[in-house]
C-alpha cells in the first residue's frame, strides 16, 4: 500500500509531461497538414530508378500509347 503513494506522484507528473507534450507539437506545427505526407509518398514520382525517366526528351522520344507497346512491330518496306 505504500508504493501507490510513490506512484500517485509519478503518474501525476508524467501526465502532465504527455499533455506538455501534446500541447508543444500543437504549436509548433505538427498537425497543420494531416493527409500531406501520405499523399507525397504516394506521388513520389521523381525517383530517378522508374523506368522510361529520361532528363532529356527531343520530339523523336514522344511517348506512344499502351496499346502500340504491346502489338508487334510491322516492317516498313
């Protein structure tokens, strides 16, 4: 029975660390943008190991559609 008047205290205390706490990263900003972060790892498109990244592009590299990709090439005579 006396060690709960040791851990009256302490839990007292620790309480009002957590709301400190809670209240500091209120103020400074931890919760201004809440979906941002999820968002940017999933449009995370600059990645240089995608695949068809290039730095340069000229007009020769337009991109073709899906479906030409797919369908085998016609030699051209």
């Amino acid at each position: 029975m006396e060690v709960i008047y040791g851990l009256l205290p302490l839990i007292a205390i620790l309480g009002l660390a957590m709301v400190g706490i809670l209240f500091w990263a209120i103020r400074s900003g931890q919760y201004d943008d809440m979906e941002g972060p999820g968002w940017r790892v999933i449009m995370d498109d600059d990645d240089p190991l995608l695949p068809n990244r290039r730095k340069e592009t000229s007009a020769s590299d337009t991109p073709q559609p899906v479906d030409d990709l797919a369908a085998p090439k016609k030699p051209t005579s």
